[in-house]
C-alpha cells in the first residue's frame, strides 16, 4: 500500500456510529478494520469519536432528546464506557491497544496543558497504541459549561493541530460538501475539491444531520481551523468501501480541503486554535493587508478598536472594520494600554503610557494569519 499519509486524524459521527439510537457495531467493526489495515502498513492513526451520548441514552433507554447540559453529562457518563468498551473489543481482535482521552477547552487552551496532552498522544502513538479522544461531556456543567469545545468536528481540527496531522477525515453518512442539500435538491453535487473556504463555500452549508450536535456548518469550520494549521482535510461517508486505506493512498474521495498552509511549529498552532483568546482588537485596512501579504507585525497605528479584558502575553485575536478574523497573537500590551496607545506611533508609546513593552501590538513571531 502507497501512502501519501503518515498520520492522520479520523472523526466519527454519530450517525455513522448507530444505528438508530444504538451503536451500530458492525459498522465500526468495518472501520476498525480500516484502521487495523492502516496501522499495518505504518499509518499512525488517531480516532476522535462521537457517540457517548447517543450509547447512554440506549442503555438508559430514554427515548426524549433533551438538550440540557446535566442530562448530557448523565448520558455520556453512561455511555462512554459501552463506547469504549465497544473500541477495546473490536480493536483488540487486531491486536491493537487503545486508549481513551478526554478533553474539554480548557485543558487545550492551557499552554502547559496543550504540550502535556500533546506529549501523551505522541507517546501513544510511539507505543503503537489508537488513541481514541471525545469531548469530556461529563465534566460540561453549567459552572464550567463555557469549557466546552463544542462539539466533535472543532476537536478533531484542534487535535490534528496538536499532534501535526498530514490528514484529518471527517467521516458521516454523507458522501461530502454538496451545492445543496441532495436530500431536498435532486441538482445538488458533490464538491470534490475546495481551495478556498469563503462565502459561496460556506452558503453550500445545511443544517446538522439527524442526531449529531455538528452539521456542515462546523465541518467547514474545523476544515479551515485544519487547513490554516498545514493538514490536508477529507470530509467523506465512512460507508464508502475502504475509505480510510483509499484516502490515504491519495484517492480522491468525498470533499478535499487542502491545505492552506505550510506545517507550523506546535506553539503557533497553539495560537490559532483560539482557545486561549480574552478578547481582540480591529484593524484597519493598511494594517490587515501589511499582515497578510507582507508578514509585517502588528503596530498600534493600526489598531482601531479593542474588545474583551486581556493581559499583556495573552492571545487576541485580529479582526478587520468587518469583523472577519485575519490573525490570532500574542498582545504586548494589555487590553487597557492598547486602548490609550491604538491609532498612536509607535515612537509615542512611552510618552502615553510612561513605559513601553515594544513597537509592536502584537510581534510577528507571535502572530499566526487565520
């Protein structure tokens, strides 16, 4: 087997994974099997996995579809050991060990957390073991319900950041980004292939599949996370034959995002996943474009507004007069300070603050373009 992938990131859906509101296990029997062939041939594969939820509310035999946050806590905590469970039995018939992780923002978006929970996953990986990571559901109450990632499609894109993922493979029951709805639209098409992800790009976009917290709304949303981070995406049905030892052999299949970017260093990937960020400040259109295309650092000249409460070496994101994200980085200044210095020359920072930290508003070293 040719690969032209040596690690990648596999998200599971939950419709992918049940069969009504039951796990399907032949289904994920065939995707195991997938993923066995993969290890075999030397692919280091990483499993971010939905379906918690939908397994206890199976086992608890509730039939409602509530959506509040402590009776999702309840049914993961349920369901995350049948799904593991499930995982174990059907990897150990390859004589494969897996391992669970679960994650919520808050362990990512702390620096010395990020690089542990990277460390872990590389030294999986090195002991030939599949790591399987979910969202930690169980912890998501409503004091620290602001912790959330969100859902499964954002964490897939943060994890193939964290571990430098050649690859991430959104798997669902769709065959991938379509026009429009084929399920409503007999003239929808299939997009193989996406350059760029924009308006007409994101106005293709439906609402969630049946039963699934994501819809492709946030796939595209993980896919340009993915992308500006230097992972090539795939969104594709994990009911297509062999699809994971096809992909990697390069054949086009489903939705290909490729990737926007050349492979980062871990901290600025840190950086732009966003997690960390206070608040931010708006730019103005020399500034925007000095950053874009030249690579140019931040200055308070350019600098219009500010938004949130932050420190100075907190992460901020970069808006323009619209309010699209550009760039994420590192403030210099804190939210206080770059309010009385924005707009100003940089030569006349210690002049209004008595002090200064630098010329820049945020450096180029610690800027990352979105």
């Amino acid at each position: 087997m040719k690969q032209r992938y040596r690690r990648i990131v596999v998200k599971l859906g939950t419709n992918l994974l049940t069969d009504g509101d039951q796990l399907d296990m032949e289904q994920i029997g065939g995707i195991v099997a997938q993923i066995a062939a993969l290890r075999q041939a030397g692919t280091e594969v990483i499993v971010v996995t939905s379906g918690a939820v939908a397994a206890g509310r199976a086992r608890l035999g509730v039939a409602q579809r509530r959506r509040d946050i402590p009776f999702r806590g309840v049914l993961a905590a349920i369901g995350q050991g049948r799904l593991m469970q499930a995982y174990d039995t059907l990897f150990a018939a390859h004589d494969i060990v897996v391992a669970q992780t679960l994650l919520t923002r808050r362990d990512l978006s702390d620096r010395v957390s990020y690089l542990n929970a990277r460390n872990t996953l590389l030294a999986l990986l090195g002991y030939k073991v599949v790591p399987i990571i979910n969202e930690n559901d169980t912890v998501a109450l409503e004091e620290v319900a602001e912790s959330r990632i969100g859902e499964n499609d954002t964490l897939a894109a943060l994890t193939a950041n964290l571990v430098d993922a050649d690859l991430l493979v959104m798997l669902m029951t769709r065959e991938g980004l379509y026009t429009a709805d084929p399920t409503t639209n007999p003239d929808a098409t299939l997009v193989a292939r996406v350059e760029r992800i924009d308006a007409s790009v994101e106005a293709y976009a439906g609402a969630s599949e049946r039963g699934g917290t994501g819809g492709m709304v946030t796939k595209l949303q993980a896919a340009r996370l993915a992308t500006s981070g230097g992972s090539d995406v795939v969104i594709a049905s994990g009911r297509e034959t062999d699809v994971l030892p096809r992909l990697v052999q390069g054949e086009s299949i489903g939705t290909l995002f490729p990737a926007s970017a050349d492979r980062m260093e871990s901290r600025k990937r840190w950086i732009l996943s966003g997690l960390s960020i206070k608040g931010g400040v708006v730019v103005d259109e020399g500034a925007a474009k000095a950053m874009t295309e030249r690579n140019t650092s931040l200055l308070p000249a350019g600098v219009k507004e500010t938004h949130g409460v932050f420190s100075r070496g907190e992460t901020i994101e970069v808006l323009t007069l619209e309010g699209s994200r550009i760039a994420c980085g590192i403030a210099n200044y804190d939210s206080v300070e770059m309010a009385s210095i924005m707009g100003a020359k940089s030569t006349d920072i210690v002049t209004i603050l008595g002090h200064d930290y630098g010329a820049e508003a945020v450096h180029r070293d610690n800027l990352v373009i979105v």
